[in-house]
C-alpha cells in the first residue's frame, strides 16, 4: 500500500497486526501517510496479507529496500501481489483523483533491487510482468461498478526531489503515462520470487509542467483521498472473485 492507501485494512477479517518494528529487515518508512505494519487476515475466506507502509530508495539509496518484506509474503504463500502507488499522471485524461492499472513500466532509474544476486534466476523475464488475466479481472471490476479504470505505463524516477517539466516532456516520449517513485522495485521481487504481479496507481496531480499547481507531498496525500473509494472497491472486488 501506497501514500495514504492504508485505510484498506478495514476490510480485512480477523487481522492480526505485526509492527515492521519487530520484525527482522522490514525498515518503517519515513514518509508521512505510510506507516510500517504487517497484517495477516482474510476476506472472504481468502487469506490476505497487507503491507502497509513501503520504503523507498531514495530514503537510503538502497533499491532493495523491500527485499525482505515482499520475499516475505512469497515465502508466506502469497501467490499474487498487488501493489498500490501515488502517481503524477502524463495523461491528460487521467485527471488527479483518478486510478490508473499499470499495464508495463519504464525503469528510468538505472538500478535493481537484484544487484548482487548471484543465481540464475536473477535474470528475470520481464515481458507481461504485470499479469494480463489479473489486469482483466480488475477492468471487468471496474466496468461493473461503473469505475474509470485508466491503464497505462508507469515509469520509476528515484526521486526524493520531483520531476523538472524538461524530464516529464522526456518520459512522455518515452511512453510513459505516470510518473512515481515506487513499486518498481517491488514488482521486479516479486518477478523474481514467483509472484504474479498487478500494479494500481492513484493519480493525485498532473505531472511537474502539465498544470499550475505546484507539486508537493500535502497536495499529493489530499488527492490520494479521492482516488481511494474507487480503489478500495476495486481491491475488496477482486478479493471477493478470486475467492469465490
Ligand atoms: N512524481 C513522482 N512521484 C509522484 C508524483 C509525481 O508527480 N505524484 C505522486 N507521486
């Protein structure tokens, strides 16, 4: 769970939290909106665990900064990951408030949370790695509760400073259709560890140069809030049909 996403536990059954604080390599993050718990519980007969709370690399430089959480829940069972990001948007008709599934990403920062692996399986596919029966499910959800589902191209800057208007003019003829400082990393674990992988970001602003407003973390968290009913219900919907 991304900035200000954490309200999700709620609809959790029977959760049990675990402080990141007692547990071995998981770091809390330092940035306001994300706290660092673990929960394991259900919904609808389907276990479920939540990260709530990421750390990112530009708050130490270290690209595997969530290498032992999301091994973690592979080692748990977890079969598929869904990550949650806020994200600036490229797209003009992705408006702020809006929630786009990511449906391939730009690593624009040069570094991997694999550095140093030493096995084989280090190599890892990357083509589909955000699953197409996954991406499916969630744009079935979202025509069903009359939800705008946005898909595009995520691309990872490192951040912690935004985006200059002359970078997002860059990642625009890219292909890129948001911008973020996460889960990229996290999705290249989760490749690695076996996971299937869906991605969703919550759009809280136009990209650096694409409106008047500036960009700052407050503005970021006060947008996050509209995009989070929709995405809240488009997770609980696709908890509810993977269990059923
Ligand atoms: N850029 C990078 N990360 C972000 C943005 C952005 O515009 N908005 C939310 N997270």
């Amino acid at each position: 769970m991304g900035s200000g996403l954490g309200s999700f536990v709620d609809a959790l059954e029977d959760a049990i939290p675990f402080s990141y604080d007692d547990l071995d390599d998981f770091h809390a993050a330092g940035v306001a909106g994300h706290n660092g718990t673990l929960y394991l519980g259900r919904v609808k007969g389907t276990d479920v665990a939540v990260l709530q709370g990421r750390v990112h690399y530009y708050e130490s430089g270290q690209a595997d900064a969530m290498k032992v959480p999301v091994r973690t829940l592979a080692g748990l069972g977890c079969e598929q990951l869904i990550l949650t990001n806020a994200a600036g948007s490229l797209k003009e008709e992705a408006t702020p408030g809006s929630v786009m599934l990511i449906n391939d990403h730009i690593n624009f920062t040069g570094v991997s949370p694999l550095f140093g692996e030493k096995e084989t399986s280090r190599f890892v596919d990357m083509v589909d790695v955000y699953d197409p029966v996954m991406r499916a499910k969630f744009h079935q959800i979202a025509d069903d509760n009359n939800i705008k589902l946005h898909e595009g191209v995520y691309i990872w800057f490192c951040g912690p400073s935004f985006e200059t208007p002359a970078e997002i003019r860059a990642a625009k003829s890219l292909g890129a259709d948001a911008v973020g400082m996460s889960t990229v990393p996290e999705v290249i674990l989760a490749r690695h560890a076996g996971m299937k992988v869906a991605a969703l970001s919550v759009i809280t602003n136009m990209a650096a140069g694409m409106s008047d407003e500036e960009l700052s973390h407050e503005q970021t968290m006060a947008n996050a809030d509209i995009g989070i009913q929709d995405l809240q219900k488009l997770l609980i919907s696709y908890l509810n049909i993977v269990s059923s």
